[in-house]
C-alpha cells in the first residue's frame, strides 16, 4: 500500500499576503501590515468602551400580597428579553418561585433579599436596596 502524500506548498491564509491589504490601507490612513497573519483592522485595546452601569434595585413587600414575603428587583439597563433570561437564572439558581411583571420587574417569591445580593454581586451587578 502506497504512504499517502501530503500537501508541501505553504498556500494557507496564514502564510499568503492580501494584494488589497496596501490600497485598504492607505485608503484608511494606517499603516499597511508588514507580514502574513497581521490585520489593519485590529481593535484598540485602550480605547475606552463605557457600557451601561450595571445597576439593580431590590425591595422587599408583604403589603398587598396578603401577608406573603415576595423580592422586587429592578434592572434599570435590560429589556425585556434579558429581564426573562435572568428571572429564569435566579428561580433555578435559588429553588424559588416568580414572575416577570410590568416594565422589566423580577418578582421572587419569600424573602431571598441576601442571596439574590450576594449572587447579584458575583455576576458584576451593584445592588441597590430600596426600602429595607
């Protein structure tokens, strides 16, 4: 049986150099790559990227639940997709009950105000309490 021949041309995008790099690069005013693999259209890493504060709020109720506890929280910077994923996340994560109510509320049903923090807080959130 013959050995199977391989391939000895180095004709992989990692060694060719891209005919359109130079004109690209003029035309945006950098730099022209020097080598096979480089890019000119890499990111800054010291660019700053000011994303949105990662706030929520957290309150608890017992009025006009019929004595039930329950947990509020408010994501001020979430629609209502995200919102939904994240109600599901904490009702597995801590084994409660709840809902997601109007304007992108999370109701957890009992009192799991510390949990919900320290959980919160791990994942980057700053917790706001509101009321108690």
């Amino acid at each position: 049986m013959a050995a199977k021949r391989t391939d000895k041309r180095k004709s992989g995008p990692e060694t060719s150099v891209n005919p359109f790099a130079a004109a690209l690069a003029s035309a945006l005013g950098v730099e022209a790559p020097s080598g096979p693999g480089m890019s000119v259209l890499q990111d800054d890493e010291d660019a700053d990227v000011t994303s949105a504060p990662k706030r929520v709020e957290m309150r608890f109720e017992k009025k006009g639940r019929h004595g039930k506890m329950a947990t509020l929280l408010t994501f001020e910077s979430l629609g209502d997709a995200e919102v939904a994923l994240w109600a599901k996340r904490l009702k597995q994560t801590l084994g409660v009950g709840g809902s997601v109510e109007a304007e992108g509320q999370i109701l957890l049903q009992g009192d799991v105000r510390l949990k919900v923090e320290s959980l919160l807080s791990i994942e980057g959130w700053t917790v706001k309490r509101v009321g108690g």
